[in-house]
C-alpha cells in the first residue's frame, strides 16, 4: 500500500474515532449523570482555589489528570474573562455551579482527544507488529469500540491512563530490536506518567521487562537494562506526584477506600467467573462474537512476529489476570487490553482472509473488516443514543411538568438540570443528612467536605443517609436513582434498603423511567415518588405503618 494511501486512511478513520466520540458529548447536561465526574471537577477546582499542589485525594491517584484538568480551568475561565461572561475567580466559580456544561464540556474534549491519540497510537503498535492493512484495520476497530468511546466522553483516568500504556508498549516493542537504554527508559517515563493517572498502569512493565528478557537471548547486555524501565517508572511517578510520600496518610486512607469487597451492581464472581464476565460483557458486547474469535486466531497467529508476542500477549494476560482477582468486576477496567485486542482482531482477520484464494483475499478480508467495524459503530452509536436520553433527565421533564412550585424535591443525583424548578431542593449527603441544594451551592462546596462527610460509602444516596438525620430528607417528590438497583441485591443491601424502606413509607410511585434491559444500564433506572396530600382530621386515630427494622 503506498504510503499516502495509508496516511489518508488513517486520517480518515482518526476522524472517524472524533466523530463517534464527539457525538452527545453533551449527554446530561447540565445535570452530570456519572457519579465520578463531579470528583474531578470539584477536586481540582479546590486547588486551584485554595492555590495548592496537593489534590487531597489519592484514590486512582489521578494526580497527573488533576494537572491537566486545572489547565483546561485556567484556560476556559480566563477566555471567559476575556469575553466578558464573567470577572473574577468568585463569579466563574459562581457560574460553574449554575451550569457545569462550562467546564464539563472542555473537560470531556480532553477525554476524547486522549482516546483518538490512543487510537493513533494503536495504528504504531500496529506499524511495528504487521503490515499496512492489518494496522489500519486495528486502528479502525479500536476507534468504533463502544467500551472505548464511552469512556472517551468521560472525565476519568482510564483514557490517559490507556493512551500512557499505549506509549509504554510502543517503546517496550522497540526495545526487542536493539539494547539502547533510550528504550526502556523511555517505557519506564510512559509508565511511571500512567501510575500517576491509574494505580494498575503498573502491569504496564511487563512489557519492557518482557522485551529486555527476550533482547538478551542475542545480546547479554540487555539484561543490566532489564531495572531501568522500574526504577524509572518509580522516579517518575514520584516526581509527578511526591504527595504521595508528603501525604501518605491520606494515600492509605483512599487506597482503603477504594479496596471495597462489594460494591452496588458491580460485586465480583471469584477468578474464573470475572474473567468470564469480562469476555462476556466488555469485550463480546464491543467486538461481537466473531471479534472475539478473530481476537483468539490474532493471538494464535501473532506467533509469527516472536517480539511483538512476547510483548502485548503478557501485558494482556498480567491485566487480565489482575483484574479477574479482584473482588468487584468494572467495564472500564477493560479498557487498557482493547487495543492489544484490536490489534489482535486484525490479525486474526488477516489469518481467516488467507483461506481465500490469493486473487480476493484483500477483497474478502477488507469486506469482513467493514462488516466487524460497521456493527461495532452501529452498536457505538445506539448506546450513545441511549445514554443521550438518560432516564435521570426524564424524571427531571417530569417533575418540571407535574409539580406545582413550591414543593420540597429530593434528588439523589447531580440534578442540575432541576435548579430552574421554583421549590426547595435536597440531595443526601451521609453524615449531615440532606442538604439544601442551593445553599450549598453558594457556599461553594469543597469535595474534602463531601468526602469527609460521606463516611466512606461507595456512593452517595439516600441508603447512606445517617437513620438519626432522616427528618431531613423529608420531601413531597423523591427522584430515586439507585433505589431499583438496591433491591435486585436485598441480601448485600438490607441497610440501605431499610433506610429506603423507612423514609418513603408514606410515597406512592407515580412514574418509572428506565433506559434499557442490558447489565449496563441496571443502575439507569428512576422512580419518582410523591406525598399524598394529607387527610382531614378524623375522630378516630389509626395507627402509622410499622417502620422497617435497620440492622445494626
């Protein structure tokens, strides 16, 4: 293939991986429907306001993202400034808690721009491991895969963290073909920037270990570089990130938070039934049954090209491994395999193309890549469709249409779709209780506050509410987001479910939004629950309905 005939395809599906993922980017807003975004905005706007390097969160650790996000802020409130929409720190603030969509959405074309890099940088991975059609092909699976573009709209780690992986892999590759100590330092540079974004990116140096044992079969020096890439990575991270030796107390304090052995629709299955789930649910709902057997013949088939295999497939199986031991299962802990999968995938796509006669093999094997990669897209696209109309924002239309104002809503999402509404808002908040929206929004919430105030719960909801600061939650219209969620799991969840119980004993159910019927959508589901009016005073007393016990 001449190479401007590759350079214009692989521009054309770069703009392809741009299209997919800037499409409804905007899903939401202005509420923010995933529950970790408002974690990363609030967290780096309190350091930016409060002029300190420390994020005071360590959790992902996500450091390296914190950084990043403070210059998108910096960026956006000073064009702002510009422009005349505000002026002053205290009226940007200000305007971001009015409408999020300011930052979000900045926010977000940073994601995306880190998933079409990675997508790019598949193409290399690809350069280095096969030929032109086989690269190409890999890059366009990875630029339709639904895991990835969903997290591509994301304020998160995991597309840094994937891009970061990427770079590390690619010099890991390069390692296997001379012993320069560029190399692994370099993959050691990649990988130490990826733990500072995500803690697991460390499984990353199994590549350049891999290459360096592989190296020294020819060349016995490459076994004085095989501690580089490490050390490296450690220096690195530390040098990105030395909070996390200034502040080790509030390291563990995360880690521990994170480390949760159940966790609300998202529970593991032990070894051998998470790594089922994973081939189940990510990686067969993105490539489809037969990507999956074209990755299976790619793995296979990559035997032919000894130093890529020793390099992507032990980087795979580490990460599979690693996330098959834990105890909760997450589609977007997948993310980091989806392009050794995609590049696998094309290979096994070349491999099945090889059985036609030599005459159609190019015709055949590029008709089954745009038939793979159009269901890929198709399946992107609705679930972007859905995601678009997120039941969250029905319930909202709803309230806004059915509720006479002056009424009290509890909400237990970032509903900021809901402020227009002229009546009180709450939102649960653990330890205080339920809190008046707007007035924690003028004071400016910090997300230390938040998290000091959540005691540690997985999420923040209504069944985390402390049961002696139930009265205020007391509401005329409930929106309940995670209720339905709860009650498939009423083994694991009685406490929050009899919290539920106890609160909304006096609601009847008026109107019920759910999205879709797959694992994915579980937590999608809304329930608006409203007061009856109260009935008029009667001789006779009855008796209230018994309360539900709360387990201690």
């Amino acid at each position: 293939m001449a190479r401007k005939s590759e350079t214009l395809l692989l521009v054309a599906i770069l703009l392809l991986a741009a299209a997919l993922r800037l499409w409804h980017l905007d899903f939401g807003l202005p509420a923010l429907n995933d529950p970790d975004e408002p974690v990363f905005i609030m967290t780096t706007l309190d350091m930016l306001r409060e002029a300190r390097l420390n994020p005071g969160w360590f959790g992902h650790p996500a450091t390296l993202l914190f950084y990043l996000l403070a210059l998108v802020i910096v960026a956006v409130a000073g064009l702002g400034e510009l422009l005349g929409r505000w002026s002053g720190s205290d009226a940007f603030v200000a305007a971001v808690f009015a409408d999020p969509g300011i930052l979000v959405l900045p926010m977000r074309g940073l994601s995306v721009a880190f998933g079409v890099v990675s997508v790019w940088l598949t193409w290399r991975l690809g350069r280095r491991v096969a030929g032109p059609r086989t690269r190409l092909a890999a890059a366009l699976l990875l630029a339709c895969n639904t895991v990835h573009v969903e997290l591509s709209q994301l304020i998160r780690t995991d597309m840094l963290t994937t891009l970061l992986m990427c770079w590390s892999m690619l010099h890991a590759l390069s390692a296997t073909e001379d012993s320069r100590r560029r190399h692994p330092v370099w993959a050691g540079v990649a990988a130490g920037l990826a733990c500072a974004a995500k803690w697991p990116a460390v499984l990353v140096l199994v590549a350049p270990l891999a290459a360096g044992l592989w190296r020294a079969r020819c060349d016995t020096r490459a076994l004085r570089l095989l501690p580089v890439a490490p050390v490296v990575a450690l220096g690195t991270l530390l040098l990105v990130s030395p909070y996390l030796l200034l502040d080790y107390p509030t390291v563990l304090r995360d880690l521990t938070a994170e480390a949760r052995p159940v966790h609300l629709g998202a529970t593991g299955y032990g070894f051998l039934g998470n790594l089922g789930w994973y081939i189940r649910h990510p990686l067969a709902h993105s490539f489809g049954w037969p990507g999956l057997a074209l990755i299976a013949a790619g793995a296979f088939g990559i035997r032919r090209r000894p130093a890529a295999a020793i390099v992507l497939l032990p980087t795979a199986a580490a990460i599979l491994i690693a996330l098959a031991v834990q105890a909760l299962v997450w589609e977007r802990w997948i993310v980091p395999v989806l392009p050794i999968a995609a590049i696998l995938a094309a290979i096994g796509l070349t491999r099945v193309a090889d059985f036609f006669p030599s005459a159609w093999r190019t015709w055949c094997g590029g008709i089954l890549l745009l038939a793979l990669a159009t269901w890929m897209a198709s399946v992107t696209i609705e679930r972007l469709a859905r995601h678009a109309e997120d039941p969250r924002q029905a319930a909202t239309a709803w309230v806004r249409a059915h509720v006479p104002p002056g009424r009290t809503v509890l909400v237990e999402h970032a509903a900021f779709d809901l402020l227009p509404y002229r009546g009180r808002l709450l939102f649960p908040l653990g330890s205080a209780g339920c809190v008046d929206v707007r007035t924690a929004l003028n004071k400016r919430p910090s997300y230390r506050r938040v998290n000091g105030l959540r005691q540690g719960s997985a999420i923040v909801d209504l069944g985390h509410v402390d049961v002696a600061l139930l009265a205020t939650c007391d509401a005329d219209v409930v929106i309940l987001s995670n209720y339905a969620r709860y009650a498939q799991e009423p083994g694991r969840f009685a406490r929050p479910l009899a919290v539920y119980h106890r609160l909304l004993r006096h609601h009847r159910c008026v109107a019920t939004f759910a999205s879709g019927p797959r694992q994915s959508d579980r937590g999608a589901q809304v329930c608006i629950r409203s007061v009856p009016p109260p009935r008029p005073a009667v001789a006779r007393v009855t008796p209230a309905d018994p309360t539900p016990a709360i387990p201690r």
